[in-house]
C-alpha cells in the first residue's frame, strides 16, 4: 500500500480541497465504517513567535494515520514530519492548515480548514505573561469623517485561542451583516453616523474595543478637514566641510513622532547632501494634492539673504553659495502649485548671511491664496541655539514647539504660544527670538480631521515596523531578529536570544556586516549616541544585541549581516563560536519606504506588497556555521537644491501618491550622483 504521508499518495488518492469530507478507494468497495472526526483543529489569532499547538482527533474501524498540510497564499504542500494527531507549531507567519485522515482501507477525510493569524507587531505586555487564550485587542478602530456616498471602513483585530469572532455595534445597537474585522459600508448615509465598536469573543470570554465616532456628511459643512496630510522632515547633522550639529537627530525624531499622533504620513530623513535633497524634495511635492496639509520642516545649517532662506546639504563646500543649496521659498511656491489647503514651512536653522558677494536665485513671488505659514526659529540676522541635554541636544525651538504642537487651535495661535515661551525662556533672552510669517486666512489646525477626495479610502496607521524574523543556530538556539525604524532612512536591526538551551551556558551575540560593500558607507554615515532615542520606543530588553543600518538611500546592493554566537559548553567548558548569515535584499529595504497614500488607486494598491508577506520572502537566512545643558549655536540649516533639470521643472502629475516613491528615488539615485 502506498505510503498515505508521500506525495504520490496526496496527488493520487486525495487533496486537501474538501474539509470534513470521506472518501473510500478500496477497489472491492469496503464496507467498513468510514472515518470520522470526532475533534476538528481550531483557528487561533497569536502574536509572531508564539508557541501552541493545532490538534485532530479521529475514529476509524483500523487504526489511522494522520497527514498535516498547509497553505501559504496559493500554494499548498505536505508537512514532512507532521504525521501525529498533534501539530506543535511556532508562529512565523499566517497560515491554513488541515489534516488528512486515512485507515488500512485507504478511507480517507480531511479536517476542517484553519487559520494561523500571526501578528508580527504588538503593543508591549500584549498577550500578558498567564495568558489562557481569551480575546486581545490589538488594533482599535479610528475615528472617521466621510462624505455622503463615499465608503467607510472601521478595522479591529484581536488576538485569541480559538481566534474571535467579531460583532460590531453603531450606537448600542447589533450590525446584523456586521460579523468581520473590518466593517464595510459601500455608499454611506447621513444615517451611517453614529458611535461604532466591536466585540470580539471566544470561548474564553469577549473583549470590546474603543468606541470611536463616524461622521457622514460634515467635513464641508463649516468644518476644516485635510484630503490628506503629508510631512517632509529633513535634518542634517554630520557635514563634510563644516561644524557638525547635535539637535537636528532629537528634533526631527520628536517631531515625527507628534506629526504621526496628528496623522501625519511622515518621511524623516537624516543626513542628505544635496542630491538627495533635491530628490526627497521633489518626491514630498509629488505627494501633494488639492486640499492636502503639508508641512516641510527643515534642521540643520542655513542662511537667509534679502528675504531669500536657503538650506545647505552635508556635502556643501566652504565657503557655499547659493548654487550649492536649495531656495526655501522655491519649495514653498511648488508646493503652492500642488493646491494644498495648508502649507507650513518650519526652518530650524541660522538666517545669518556670511558670503555677501553672492547673487541671488531667481525666485517667482508667491501666489496670494492665503494658506501659507512660516515658523521661523530665530528672527533675520539672528542664530538659533542648541539646548544641551545629556547625550543629545535638542533646539529651543523644537523644545516649546512640541509643548504646543497637539493643541486644537488655528496653527498660527500655536506658534504665538511657542514664540511667548521661547520670549520667556531666560538662556535665550536677548540672543534668540522666534518669527511668524503668514497668509493664513482660514482657522485651520494641524488637529483637523482627515477627509478623502477620492471615493477609495484605506485604514491608515499601520505599522511602519518590518516583521521580525526567528533563525536557529547549529547549537538549536532560536534568535529573533527585530528591525527597529528610527528614520525613514536609517533603522536598527536587533537580536534577542529566546529563552536559553540547557547544553549552552553564557550565550553572547554580535551583529556585524558580512560583506564588504558599502561597509565604509555604513561606518561614515553611523550616528553617535542614536542608540539612545531606542529606549524611547522600545523595550530595553529588546536592545542587548543591535546594529545600525544607516543612509538606507545609499545602499545599492544586497546587504548580509553576520550573526556570531558565542557560548560556553557545560560539559567540556570549551568556548564555541557559530554563525549564521542573513540576507537584506534591496527590495526589502525598499518595501522599509512603502507607506500608502489613501489616494492611490484601488488597482495600484492590490498589487502593492503590505504586510509580512513580501518582507518575509525578502530575508533569506544562510547558514555558515564555523565550529568556533548648556547653550552653543547652530551654524544654520539649509537644503540643497537639485539640478534647474531636476528641481525647477514642474513635477509631473502623478496619480500613486505612495509615500514609499519617494524614498524609492533616493534609493535608485545611486553614489554616482551624490555630486550634481
């Protein structure tokens, strides 16, 4: 009889297509009892790296083998190995599973179809330490304001052993077709308003998610709403022929962090010469659209001349002029261009002038539509000061701004608020005043709501985080790899030991480059002391072992990280060392950019890779084991600007609108043009 666990067996005899259903392929017609499953696995919803176990029970007239398979997207295989009843499983990665059933007879039946739902990034102390299997909520829905006709989609997600069930609620009462995570109204009615939350429950118990409101039919009825809101946060720190700065790390990563909690979609990037500048910049005005808030915000050396600010790239000789920088009222005329409803133009940089005998850019003066705010750090001819603090520094600009930045208020009365502390503030007095510029005619907040113009409309805020990845060394040891973003160009790659072997004592970990590509590139570009804004988003446990991936829009090949173990044997008290190599693919860092845009389109976005599932196929593991506060002042922040080619010219119209282009670009620019 052929062997019920082969391949052959699985094609000839029976597939996994119909769960719970029995077969006989006796070719005398056995009249034996069929088999039956008297215990059907279960679903279960559990967080990446979590430990359980899928079972199947069955009863026959002989005694029964049983087969595991499982489906990954379309593609499903046998299990090798997985022939008992129970099914021990370490979750990766979301997966179905069933288990084919057969007797000496060759009666055959599967089970019912599961689902594994792993989610790769929680909230910390989620599941808690006894957990027993009860509902979780990971993800609570979010407030929304839709027009008439448009779609509306609320999303919820619960961890639990079984995996919830969902029911959701608008105003106390039971959705009756409403049973999934996401709620779905095609062309909602003024009647769809209301207060909406869902109850996820087990056999367990039941847990409720946050009740959030739903607008239908008040984004323009009085009321200031945002189609979307985009920022650019650059901040230059390290230069090749000037003074470095220390505040510009602090405040771009504080700053971002506020934009997000305001629903920002935020790129930040650290470091840029005047290329890559130019391509971010270009990249941010592509974003824009008709009745987007956009905010540039800019840290790092700059100046101002007759009125002309200009921001200057890491790699701007000394002394620079304004062909080696980038014209701040340049941008701010693009993005004027881009019929945004809100244009901010924050500058934490000197407006000294030190090279008079320069001409000029050309400029075009702006368009009078009154939407346009500048929030300088310091006044004309003035330097802005760095606040010393510890190990960073952070700009007294950047230290009141975000004291006021959350406040429901016209944005213009929110800088008042950080001019009169910064008035106040008595290591500034006399040196450092801010200013305020505008054209503001409208009471417009950075707290205002988010309505989409396009009838498309997604649920934004997922995780910018890349799943984390378990390799397995010789020795049997497990090590998740965490991939921890800091910037939108710069992250940290962490190793954390599972819980350690009996055979194994002392277990050390390092991370280092395998190869020698853009190894120099990695040591110019690491940022001292960066490590420590880690502590402010991450588990301290979670950083013993950590790496530093930088000028992510350099790299131009493959990366591998090299992973030694180091531990001492118990018994023979030698000390061994083993390795293993990990492959970052270039389309991996690359997804590391892909936040979408509500506005792209529904085609587009299909096709687009979100979540694990292309992040996963993207780490390819190897393994080679071996046997073995005080004041100083900013010189000045300025951007570069790109090419007249590049820059100047009007970006084309360009209906994607994902964020991840951007960086894309900076990705694809390559070292060849770091010079213009």
């Amino acid at each position: 009889m052929p062997s019920p666990a082969g391949r052959d067996f699985l094609e000839d005899v029976s597939t996994p297509g119909s769960a719970g259903s029995t077969m006989s392929l006796s070719d005398c017609g056995a009249q034996e009892r069929p088999v039956s499953i008297t215990e059907q696995p279960v679903s279960v919803s559990v967080p990446v790296g979590y430990s359980f176990t899928l079972r199947c029970r069955a009863q026959g007239h002989t005694s029964l083998q049983y087969q595991w398979f499982c489906q990954y997207q379309s593609d499903c295989h046998l299990i090798p190995g997985a022939t008992n009843q129970d099914l021990p499983i370490i979750a990766e990665q979301t997966q179905l599973y069933t288990c084919r059933v057969n007797d000496l007879h060759r009666n055959v039946v599967f089970s019912d179809w599961v689902k594994v739902e792993v989610h790769q990034c929680v909230a910390r102390g989620v599941p808690p330490q006894l957990w027993r299997g009860e509902p979780v909520i990971v993800l609570n829905p979010s407030e929304q304001w839709v027009e008439v006709g448009q779609p509306l989609q609320l999303q919820c997600a619960a961890m639990g052993v079984p995996a919830p069930s969902y029911q959701w609620y608008r105003n106390g009462n039971l959705l009756e077709q409403q049973k999934r995570k996401k709620l779905r109204i095609t062309r909602t009615k003024v009647s769809d308003s209301g207060t909406y939350l869902c109850c996820a429950s087990n056999s367990h118990g039941e847990r409720w998610t946050n009740a959030v409101d739903v607008h239908v039919g008040t984004c323009g009825s009085g009321k200031f709403f945002a189609t979307d809101k985009i920022a650019l946060l650059v901040g230059n720190n390290c230069y090749q022929h000037h003074p470095n700065l220390l505040a510009p790390v602090r405040d771009v990563f504080e700053l971002s962090r506020l934009l997000e909690h305001l629903d920002f979609q935020v790129v930040s990037l650290l470091d840029l010469n005047k290329a890559e500048m130019a391509t971010a910049v270009s990249g941010f005005l592509q974003l824009l659209g008709k009745g987007v808030y956009a905010i540039f915000y800019y840290a790092g050396h700059g100046y101002e001349h007759l009125g002309r600010n200009y921001m200057v790239p890491v790699d701007a000789p000394q002394p620079y002029a304004p062909e080696n920088c980038i014209s701040v009222q340049r941008i701010l005329q693009k993005m004027q261009q881009r019929q945004t409803a809100l244009n901010i133009i924050l500058l934490d940089t000197c407006r000294k002038w030190y090279n008079p005998g320069c001409a000029l850019s050309q400029v075009q003066p702006l368009e009078p539509w009154g939407n346009t705010v500048y929030g300088y750090s310091t006044s004309e001819d003035a330097e802005a000061y760095e606040l010393q603090d510890g190990e960073f520094s952070s700009g007294i600009f950047m230290k009141y701004l975000k004291k006021h930045i959350l406040q429901k208020k016209k944005v213009t009365h929110m800088l008042e608020d950080v001019l009169e502390d910064i008035g106040r503030d008595p290591l500034v007095t006399g040196k450092q005043v801010m200013e305020i510029k505008h054209t503001l005619k409208e009471a417009r907040s950075l707290t205002d709501p988010i309505c989409p113009s396009r009838a498309a409309t997604e649920h934004r805020g997922h995780s910018q985080e890349l799943p984390s990845r378990t390799v397995t060394f010789p020795c049997g040891l497990r090590v998740e790899l965490r991939f921890l973003r800091l910037f939108s160009n710069l992250m940290f790659v962490c190793a954390k030991p599972q819980p350690p072997l009996a055979h194994i004592t002392d277990p050390q970990l390092l991370l280092q480059l395998a190869g020698t590509d853009d190894v120099a590139t990695q040591r110019e570009s690491s940022l001292d002391h960066v490590e420590t804004l880690l502590a402010f988003v991450y588990k301290r446990e979670e950083l013993d072992c950590v790496f530093q991936l930088c000028a992510l829009q350099k790299i131009q090949t493959d990366v591998v990280l090299q992973l030694d173990l180091h531990y001492i044997q118990p018994s023979t008290k030698q000390k061994t060392c083993e390795s293993l190599q990990t492959t970052l693919q270039k389309s991996l860092l690359r997804q590391f950019f892909s936040w979408r845009s509500d506005s792209q389109p529904d085609s587009q976005r299909a096709a687009a890779c979100t979540g694990s599932v292309c992040l996963q196929d993207a780490l390819t593991p190897s393994t080679d084991p071996k046997g073995q506060g005080s004041l100083s002042a900013g010189s000045g922040h300025s951007l570069p600007s790109s090419s007249p080619s590049n820059f100047s010219s009007e970006p084309e119209e360009n209906d994607e609108s994902d964020l991840g282009k951007l960086c894309l670009a900076l990705l694809q620019a390559g070292p060849g043009q770091d010079r213009p």
